[in-house]
C-alpha cells in the first residue's frame, strides 16, 4: 500500500485535464489512483447504497474502468472539465448502478430510477 500511496501522490497533484490526459495516454498507475484511491470512499458510500448490487468498492471501480475505457476511452474523453472529475465519474457511476438494477430488478419500481443513455 505505501508503495502505491507513494505513486499516486504524483497524480493527486494533477489537474484533472492532466490526470485525463495521463489516463488516455496509457499510464496505468493514473488510473488506478483515480478509481482505486481518489474515489474509493465514494464508491464505498455507494456499495452501501446499492446493497442489492452486492457490489464492493473494488467492484464498482472496476466496473468503472471497464465502461471509461471501451473504445479508447471514449467516455473519458466525453468529459467536459465544468466540473470536478471526481463528481462527473460519480455521477456515471450512480447511473451506471442504477440501470444495473433496473435490469436484474426490473419490477421492484419502488426503490428504481430509471437512467437511460449513460452520458
């Protein structure tokens, strides 16, 4: 852990613009930094939430490279800067868990919002 708390140091002193670009150019560590240590108690906050998902925070950050990555991060690069990365990642995240359990609980409308096209 202090190996990694020693990498992401660099990175937690980036501008987000930085921190994307270094993500799109390829660096592994910059987005391991941003998923697994700069919105780990987000996405801890939201594995609570979304009990149902059964979800940890682990999964959700992973589930949140694979949906920012595809086709060359295209999502990432939809990102605008008119607001903090953290929150717009967040805001992805909630209405990526929210359409997951629109489709594994589809009838259960009381605890359901309904979030279509993601970005």
């Amino acid at each position: 852990m202090l190996d990694y708390t020693l990498k992401c140091q660099r990175f937690n002193d980036m501008s987000d613009r930085d921190l994307v670009d270094a993500i799109i150019k390829g660096e592994e560590d910059a987005v391991i930094c941003l998923l697994h240590h700069r919105l780990s108690k987000y996405f801890k906050h939201l594995s609570k939430t979304y009990t149902r998902l059964q979800y940890s925070a682990d999964d959700i950050a992973n589930e949140m490279y694979i949906f920012l990555s595809m086709d060359n991060w295209k999502k990432l690069r939809l990102f605008k800067f008119k607001s903090p990365l953290v929150d717009w990642i967040m805001t992805v995240a909630y209405k990526y868990l929210q359409n997951e359990i629109n489709k594994y609980y589809p009838l259960e409308h009381t605890d359901v919002l309904y979030c279509p096209n993601i970005l």
